[in-house]
C-alpha cells in the first residue's frame, strides 16, 4: 500500500468522479453572460434620462419598428399589449447588482402610419 492510500484509501477511488464531476459543471455553466445590446445602452442606473439617453442612441427616432421589434425580441424582452394612447411597450428583466433585486427595463415606443418610430422612451426601475 502507497502512502497516499494507507492515509487516505478512497481518495484515489474518487478522483475520476471529481473530475467527471468538474466537467460536467463547466460544460453547463456559461462561460460568459451575454448583457443584451439594449440593456447594456439603457444602462443599470434606476430612472428614466439615462435609460431614454441611451436607448435613442441605439434606436433614434425614424427607425424601422420592425427593427426595433426584431432587437427586441433578440434581447429577451417581452412585447406587452398596445396602450389606450397608442403607445407600444416591451420589457425585460435582469438579476441586479444584489442577488434579491431584479432591473425591469421598460421601452415604450410610437409609430407613424409608414411603421416609423417617432418617440421612444426608455425606463429602468429596480424591484427587491
């Protein structure tokens, strides 16, 4: 019997199952977590103006809603039904800074009759 096994007799037992173990953990777990593009411009700051500020940089005024459904949809943002006013709204939600809080991003938007974004508004509240 080697020294390793008279100390420890089932650590070299268990040694493959570690690191089976291991690797099934690292092939799950996502190397990195994409921070969606509309998110990362709308920013992690509560309030409005920095959100607005940011979202009119990435989608101005003028664009396709089509566009803008489409970049939606790709970040993981839920279309909610069209308002009393006209105005349409989506939003996602994402873990905050503290494991108990969710960042809600709000984007509302209108359209004129060519499809075309003429106000867009971006809001970012927290919940905990």
């Amino acid at each position: 019997m080697t020294h390793a096994e008279h100390h420890h007799p089932h650590g070299l037992a268990l040694a493959p199952a570690i690191l089976i173990a291991f690797a099934v953990i690292a092939i799950a777990t996502p190397a990195v977590t994409r921070t969606p593009e509309l998110v990362a411009a709308m920013g992690h700051k509560w309030g409005r103006a920095h959100a607005t500020e940011g979202l009119r940089r990435a989608i101005p005024p003028g664009s396709s809603e089509q566009a803008l459904l489409a970049r939606l949809r790709q970040d993981g943002f839920h279309l909610g039904k069209s308002r009393r006013d006209g105005s349409r709204f989506a939003r996602a939600y994402q873990g905050g800074g503290n494991i108990a809080c969710t960042d809600i991003y709000t984007v509302t938007w209108r359209v004129d009759a060519e499809g075309r974004i003429t106000a867009i508004d971006g809001d970012v509240e927290g919940s905990c």
